[in-house]
C-alpha cells in the first residue's frame, strides 16, 4: 500500500494563495431594490378598490374593519371585508352548528378565504346565520339594529325609494355585516335612473345617478325603513354634498359625531310621527360620549330634513288636519251607533263625488293616503267629500243608505235623513275604496253594483288605471244564490237558475242604484310594494274616469275609451 506525499509536497511555492480575514467592522452586501411582487400589488389594488367601491369610508375605516376581524389573518380579514363589508365574526357552517348552536339562513353564499393548507375556506358572517332555541351567547351584539315590527314598512320603503330617485338617488341592497346598517355615498359614475312617465303614457324619464344608497339585504323592512330615514337625513342636511338647484345645502362637516347625531335626529323625527310606538335602537349611545354636550346648531336642517321625508311619504299634518268627527258636529241628535266611528273631511263648493274609505287595521294609513290623494287629484272647489269609516259597522252603516229608494221604508227614511246631514249621498257619486286581500288577481279590483257590474264608470275608469301601468280588473259576481241544485231523473245532480236580476232588485231600486253611480274600488295590501304611488295614481285615473264619463254623456267620446271599443259593450 503505497503512501500519498503531504500535500505542502505537491504545491509549488508560486501558487501560493494567500487568504486574508476581512475586518469585522465591514457590513453584509446590501439587498437590491425589491420589485413589487403580484402579491403584494393584489393587496393593494384590494384596499383601494374597498375604498372605491365604499366597502370602506376611509383608510381608518377599512383598518377598523380588518383589526374587527378577530382569530384570522389579516389579509384574509381584508379579503372577507371586499366580500362583505364590516363582516366581524366568521366561521364554517359546520362551526356555527357544532359550537354557537346557530344555523345559516336558507340561500346565504359563503365568504370565500386562502385556507392555509389548501384552495380556500367557505365561511359565513354572523350576520348570515340565525339563532336556534338552543343557541349559546355570542362574543359580539349579533343584532344591534333590531327593531319592533310595522306591519306596512315594506310599503313605505319602497314609496321613499320611488320619490328619492326623482332626485338622482339609486337604492341598493348589499351583503353587508351586523355593524353596518346602510350607507350613502356620491358617485360620479352611476348611470341613469329610468323613471315612470308623469302625464303623457309611455313617455320614459331619465335621471342622472347622484348618489349611491345601500341599505343591509339581512334587515327587515322596518330596519330598513329606518336606515333610509337615517341615510336621506344626511343628504338633506347637506353632509355629502348638494348640487345647484338642490333643495337641500351643502355642508362641509368634518365632526363625524356631528353629521351622525344630525342623521339619526331626523331618523327618529320621522319615526315618532309615523310609528310612535316603535322604538329605534340605542344607536346615539354608541356615537355620543355621555360627557360631551349635545350638538346643537343643526336643529333647522333636521327638521327641513324630517318634513321633506314625511311629506314624500305623504303622512303629514296636512293629510288629517281638516277631518270632523260626526259625533262630535251632531252630539245633541239621536245617531246611530255606528256614527260616531264615522269621520268626515268636507268637499269643496262644488264637489261631485264623496269617497267612503274602510280603514285599516292600526287606524292609520289607507285613509290618510286616499284623502290627500283625491284631494290632489282634484284640487280646489271640486274636492271630493272623504268619509272614513272607523270600524267595519260605520262602514256598513254609510252603505246601508243605499238599501232602500227614499219612500220605501219611513224608519229607513228618518235614520238616513241624519246621515244626509254631514254626508251628501243623494246628489254626489259615491266611490268606495277598501284594502283588499293577498290573493287578490290583480292590483286592482274596480265593479259598480250588479247586474252593471261593468258599467259606465267602471269602463272609463279602468283605462285610466290601466293608462297608469296597473293591472286592473273586475271581480268576478257571485251569482250562486240563483241557482238551486236539483237531482234529474237520470240521478244526475245539476243546477238551474231559478231566480234572476229582477228577483233582487225592483226597477225603482235600480234607478235610484243607478243615479249614484256607484264605484266600488279595492286596493290588494302589497300594492305599494309593486308601485309605491298606487293610491295616487288610483285616484288620479279615477277623477280622470268620471271627467272622461261627463265626456261621454256630453257626445264627446274621443277621451273615453280606446278605439273601437263602446261603453255599452262593458255592460252586462
């Protein structure tokens, strides 16, 4: 076994190279400039895009927002902010069951994350989620906005909806968490608002979208109702800007507690008056240091703020101020008893028609509504005479007037003669509205009284409803009581008619049925959620109808119907 020389051995002593320790003192190289990786530029393009879209107010906002997002990453809490903004407790469906004993809501989309050791993680808000009867308490308010239920705030949502997009504003409804109950935001780029024709059929309006108003899709109505009031308190007190030939100012207000408290003032103004046994939640308590004083110097623009809502929900003083309780004109004379749930609101000098009104359940509402709306349908010394019945044997009480021709029957006679006192039926047309019923075929019902279930009145007036973009339609009779069941030889059964027209009514009762023209007009209860003017736009068509039926009798009947159709045709 041979043995290797030492290596110094193999060297030559030319190629010697020296090496030499650097000092210490010498730093490590300098990294190059780092290039903007596609990471981190998504990032950034996912905070300003939240700031964009009003997913966030501002940078505080949105960092608020991320920071509130506890026992997940931070870029996953921004990722769930631009899904669902102010989003504040996440977890898996199967997590929400098992721990807090809670269940997602039918059809909710999941919040999408980067799962750490796989694709992604399908998580729900708190705010998609309901509580079971074996819930347990959560670490966070799950319902801070949670309110009484108004049975009709579906309907005064979307009447605020229709008037305010008048003025450039887009309702929207949005995903979006528990602490947030809605938002409004100027755009620039909004597109237009299509809007229904004013006078001429078909003629199509556009508007210029101004404002952005998003309002959380897991309210109810009601929250709803009180997160427009809040929110178009803000644009009326000139917090997010006005342009010229607004109404409203422009206020450049920096003290957010300020705007806030001016908003939630209108907010509880409209309220109060609307619904005054419903109670706002506690959100002043939140926004307001109990040391701190009260703001004091936007009273004025609250309360402009508080009669512009009211008014476009046409709930104001003026709609009640004129009504006259019978009972109280006629407190000396011998009324029937159900008079004294009878409210009257006097026509004008020259007033053709008296409009009987059943009233709604809560005594609010229906009635205001058609008053104020005849009166502007028909403005001035034609203004309809209004009656409100109060309770359902005041309705039938006004209505049993026309159960027997003066001369008929004396006691009938006498009882009526006080009726006609405070309610001119002998020589006014009569049209009668009610609520009708959920299963009700179209929006409106409209008939006369039978056999002219289709009358003349009925034919004018349901063109002018139908001009409107209501479907309208009349009723169907029920004729069952002429017929009789019979059983034929055969062993069959059938039916025949054994009674008729004639059977029910004498030819002086339909004369004197006849001379009132009567117009029986019935409301379906969703109808202002189809078209939040309905009631207007009911009374409008129908002062149009009577004057298209003067018209008529006059030999001008270009106005009345559409071509080729006669008014004798709708006649039964």
């Amino acid at each position: 076994m041979s043995s290797f020389p030492p290596l110094g051995d193999l060297r030559d002593e030319s190629e010697v190279v020296v090496v030499t320790q650097q000092p210490d003192t010498i730093g490590p190289k300098p990294k190059r400039p780092e290039r903007p990786s596609a990471g981190r530029r998504s990032i950034e393009a996912m905070a300003l895009h939240a700031l964009e879209t009003g997913a966030a107010s501002s940078v505080d906002d949105l960092l608020d927002q991320v920071a509130a997002i506890s026992g997940r990453k931070l870029f996953n809490a921004l990722l769930a902010i631009l899904q669902m903004p102010h989003a504040t407790m996440l977890c898996a469906a199967s997590e929400w069951e098992q721990k807090w004993r809670r269940r997602v809501k039918p059809d909710e989309r999941p919040l999408v994350l980067l799962f750490p050791w796989g694709p992604v993680e399908f998580v729900y808000d708190v705010s998609q989620t309901e509580a079971t009867d074996r819930s347990r308490p959560l670490p966070i308010n799950a319902t801070p906005f949670a309110m009484d239920g108004l049975h009709d705030a579906g309907e005064l949502v979307a009447r605020l909806r229709s008037a305010i997009q008048e003025l450039g504003v887009r309702v929207v409804t949005a995903r979006q968490g528990v602490a947030l109950a809605g938002r409004i935001r100027r755009t620039g780029d909004g597109g237009t608002l299509r809007l229904p024709p004013r006078s001429v059929p078909g003629a199509v309006r556009e508007v210029a979208v101004r404002w952005v108003l998003s309002l959380n899709e897991a309210h109810s109505p009601t929250e709803q109702l009180a997160t427009l009031a809040h929110e178009i308190g803000h644009l009326f007190c000139g917090h997010v800007g006005a342009d010229q030939g607004d109404f409203w100012p422009y206020r450049d207000l920096s003290d957010e507690v300020a705007t806030e408290f001016e908003a939630e003032s209108v907010a509880r103004l409209v309220f109060r008056r609307i619904a005054p046994g419903v109670d706002l939640p506690p959100y002043l308590d939140r926004i307001l240091d109990p040391d701190a004083p009260l703001p004091d110097h936007g009273w004025t623009y609250v309360a402009q703020a508080a009669d512009r809502i009211l008014d476009m929900l046409n709930l104001g003083d003026r709609a009640q101020s004129t009504e006259v309780s019978v009972a109280g004109l006629f407190d000396s004379r011998r009324l029937p008893s159900w008079a004294h749930d009878l409210v009257v609101r006097p026509g004008g000098r020259e007033s053709t028609e008296v409009i009987l009104v059943r009233a709604t359940s809560d005594d609010r509402g229906l009635p205001e509504r058609v008053g104020t709306a005849w009166a502007d349908a028909v403005p001035g010394v034609n203004t309809p005479w209004v009656a409100v019945a109060r309770s359902e044997e005041s309705f039938q009480g006004v209505l049993s007037y026309f159960k027997h021709a003066q001369g008929e029957d004396p006691e009938h006679d006498e009882l009526m003669g006080q009726l006609l006192e405070f309610l001119p039926l002998d020589d006014h047309w009569t049209t009668v509205v009610s609520a009708g019923l959920a299963d009700q075929a179209a929006l409106i019902e409209m008939s006369a009284d039978p056999p002219n279930h289709g009358g003349d009145a009925v034919a004018a007036c349901m063109s002018q409803v139908e001009r409107c973009g209501l479907s309208c339609v009349e009723p169907e009779l029920d004729t069952s009581w002429m017929y009789n069941e019979v059983e034929y030889a055969t062993g069959d059964l059938g039916h025949e008619q054994v009674l008729g027209w004639d059977d029910m009514y004498t030819d002086e009762a339909w004369r004197f049925l006849s001379s009132s023209n009567r117009l029986f007009v019935t409301i379906r209860p969703d109808a202002g959620l189809v078209e939040p003017k309905v009631v207007e736009l009911v009374a409008s068509a129908i002062a149009a109808g009577r004057r298209d039926l003067d018209d008529y009798y006059a030999g001008n009947h270009a106005d009345v119907l559409e071509e080729g159709e006669s008014l004798g045709a709708h006649q039964s």
